[in-house]
C-alpha cells in the first residue's frame, strides 16, 4: 500500500463540485470534517490554523445558513473573515463578474467562498484569481459542501455510505443540492432515487445513475435515508404543479409515507424547510429520526475541515486547479 493510500488527500486547488472526486478525496474530506465535530462541541472552539489568512464570503444570493456556517468556520479556525455584501457593492453598479474577481484578487485573500445564481459562475471567477475558491452553490449546477455536509451526518449515523439507499424528493429540476448529492453517493457506493412529479425531474437525468420514481410510496420503499428538498419557486418560470396543497398531497412528506421506508430510515432536508408543502412539522422535529438539526452542526465541521485543507494546498507546488 502506498503513502497516498494510507493517507489520503485532497489534492485540488479549489472545490468547485463533487462531480469528478475519488472516493479516496471525499473520504479525505469527511475524515478531516469529523476531527471538528467533537471540537465545537467543546467550550474553546478556538485553533490558530488560519491565523493571518484571509476569508472572503462572495455571495450574489441570500443564504443564512451557508455564509453564517462558513463565517463560523473561518473564525474558528482564527482567520480573518470578511462578508462581502453584493446589493451595496460595486457588482450592483454595473461591475462584470470577470472585474470584481480582479478587483479581490489584488487584495490577496487566500479563500473566496462564492455563492452565485448561474451555473459556472463560480468556476469562471476561479480561473481569474490566485486563491482556493470554494462553491457555496452556482445556479442549480452543485453546491458541493452541502453534499459533504449530508454525507457526514450518514455516515456518523450509519458507518457508512456503501450500500445504502438514498431516496431525493422534491424538487430536483432546480437543486443544486440534489446534483452534488447524486454524485457523492454513487461516487460513494449508495443507490440513488430521485421521487418528484415529471414536471420536476432533469431531462435524462436517468444517465447519472440513478433511478426515478413518480410516486412516494413506490420511491421510498426500504429507503434507508429520506432526503427531502425544498420547492425553489424563486427558479420556477411556469406553472410545475398544480397546487402546494396538491404538492403536498402527493409528495409532501409525512408519516403514512414515510412508513414505506424502513423503519429506521433518516430524514434529512438541506434548509430552509417549508413545513406543510414539502415535509410535516411533525415528521420534521421527530426526534429519533429526524436529523436536521444535526445537518445544520456537521455543516460548520465540513467548512472547517475545508478551508484547511485548501489553505495548506495554497503552500504546497503545482497543485491541480481543479
């Protein structure tokens, strides 16, 4: 067995998607992400890792969750973080993608966390700066950290993700949660189902492995993991269904369907929740299975474990810029 092996790395420069990683990265990742967990759980939260490095959250859409979880994950880590706020700045005042990446660049930041409405934006910008850049969700293309963030909180759950079967509901068409998803757990060794009215479902999305289904009770059949996902309506141009009452009828979570997983299946949902459209309150907060809350935790591990180890990629020669 070689070094690489018993040590496995992330060798990239950034982390723009889950698509194309080894199950040797991803393990590297979630193996770093699970030495963080028991540390925030401590009082001093605090290690000097990225002292005298700088951070910038770039974010061109909303996201509590994201930005709050990776502002906590730098200063953690004790670096300095700075939340660019894109509606007061010049981006709002005619500034291309392309100026504002040079504009940053200038200022030698050592990561840029980049959130923003279209796909490749974000592998564009990377192309025209020095530093790591990390994904925070590009259009409905990945949203890598997510998928990472998902993958802990199973495996801390169940071992492993080999052999599971995972089933995504909702809607998939705009998710970028959903794709980053599919390719870690194939990636991985799980199955995948997608479980969304066609209206909702990608194009040929079938090549990507996995298998769809138009009904819950079939899709969700001795599932082990029940990953719901939020109705972007903000995305949606056009009429996808009829109505959210209807949605939810169909394929809004709650106990009568999730009784045709397995009794012990996981629910999980990426946030924010729409309680009553796509997932019960009461399914929600149920304590033995539900582990939303615990998504929201590992989120801050996994941006931890991320920023150090594309930091110390930054010292190192001749990484792949991928």
């Amino acid at each position: 067995m070689n070094a690489e092996t018993e040590h496995p790395s992330y060798p990239h420069r950034h982390l723009l998607g889950i698509e194309g990683l080894s199950p040797l990265e991803i393990t590297a990742l979630l193996d770093r992400s699970e030495a963080y967990v028991d540390q925030n759980r401590q009082t001093d939260k605090k290690q000097s890792l990225l002292r005298g490095r700088t951070i910038i959250n770039l974010f061109f859409e909303n996201s509590t969750r994201t930005r709050t979880s990776f502002e906590l994950a730098g200063k953690r880590l004790s670096g300095d973080v700075i939340n660019m706020s894109v509606s007061t700045s010049s981006i709002k005042k005619g500034e291309t993608l392309i100026d504002t990446a040079m504009t940053l660049n200038a200022m030698h930041p050592d990561v840029l966390v980049v959130r923003h409405p279209e796909s490749g934006a974000v592998k564009l910008l990377s192309e025209k700066v020095n530093c790591a850049v990390i994904n925070g969700g590009d259009g409905s293309h990945e949203h890598p950290t997510q998928a990472l963030l998902d993958a802990l909180t199973i495996r801390r759950r169940r071992g492993t993700l080999q052999g599971l079967s995972v089933a995504i509901c909702g809607d998939i068409l705009h998710s970028r949660v959903a794709r980053s998803n599919i390719h870690l757990l194939n990636t991985m060794g799980a199955r995948v189902r997608l479980i969304a009215p066609a209206t909702l479902i990608p194009p040929g999305v079938e090549r990507l492995g996995v298998e769809v289904f138009h009904n819950m009770e079939e899709g969700l059949r001795d599932c082990d993991i029940v990953m719901m996902l939020r109705l972007q309506q903000e995305r949606m141009h056009g009429s996808f269904f009829p109505s959210v009452r209807e949605y939810f009828a169909f394929f809004g979570l709650d106990y009568a369907k999730l009784a045709n997983a397995k009794a012990d299946a996981l629910i999980m949902h990426p946030g924010p929740m729409n309680r009553g459209v796509e997932i019960d309150a009461e399914v929600a907060d149920d304590f033995g299975r539900s582990v939303i809350r615990e998504q929201v935790e590992m989120g801050v591990a996994v941006r931890m474990a991320c920023l150090e180890i594309l930091t110390e990629n930054l010292d190192r020669p001749a990484q792949r810029n991928l």
